[in-house]
C-alpha cells in the first residue's frame, strides 16, 4: 500500500490515508508511526491530551491498537477509555473502529 499525508486538512488535524488490496478472506496487518507535534493543552495545572479515531464509511469494526507515552515521570490522572494495559508510562488502548472513538488522557507533569 501507499501511505501519504494529504495536504487539505482542517487546521489542527492530520490525516494519513492508505490504499491497498486485500484478497476475500485474507488479513492485512498496516501501522502507523507518528511523532507528535505540540498538541497537549494545559488543564488547571495538569496536561490534556484527546486523540480522535473516525471510522472510515463502509468499513467493518476494525480492531485498533494505540499506545501512548506519557513524558518523563508524569503522573497519570485520568484516561477515558481506561487503557487496556497500563505498564509505567505506556498506556495502551485495544479498541474496535465500529464507530467513531476518542481517547482522552489527562496527566501531572512531573514537578
């Protein structure tokens, strides 16, 4: 497949898009690696981050596997969903793309 950025995003969004052919009845397994420009936003002292995940129309409930890191001894202070598995400053999140998700992370940066 063919991953590329589009260049007519909204402000304050990037989109990937990819395309490929998958035979019926076979799996494809595709990943995604992406540094972050400054999207966290202070909340009364603590630190917010908020990721949205859109289902593309047309598509099956699609397993998704998320994992963020949280900086340098921070604290976390709540996350919704709550991860699936927690393991220091990893926090990993096993959804399923039949709708539209979001993951919110709030944390303490480290004093």
């Amino acid at each position: 497949g063919k991953t590329k950025t589009l260049r007519d995003d909204p402000p304050g969004w990037t989109t990937f898009g990819q395309f490929f052919v998958v035979e019926y009845g076979r799996q494809l397994l595709t990943r995604f690696e992406y540094d972050l420009p400054v999207v966290v936003t202070d909340a009364a002292g603590q630190k917010r981050y908020v990721l949205l995940l859109q289902k593309q129309p047309g598509t099956d409930a699609m397993p998704v596997k998320v994992k963020l890191t949280l900086p340098a001894q921070a604290r976390l202070v709540a996350a919704s969903p709550s991860p699936t598995v927690q393991s220091g400053a990893v926090l990993e999140f096993n959804l399923r793309l039949d709708v539209d998700r979001q993951i919110e992370v709030v944390y303490a940066p480290a004093p």
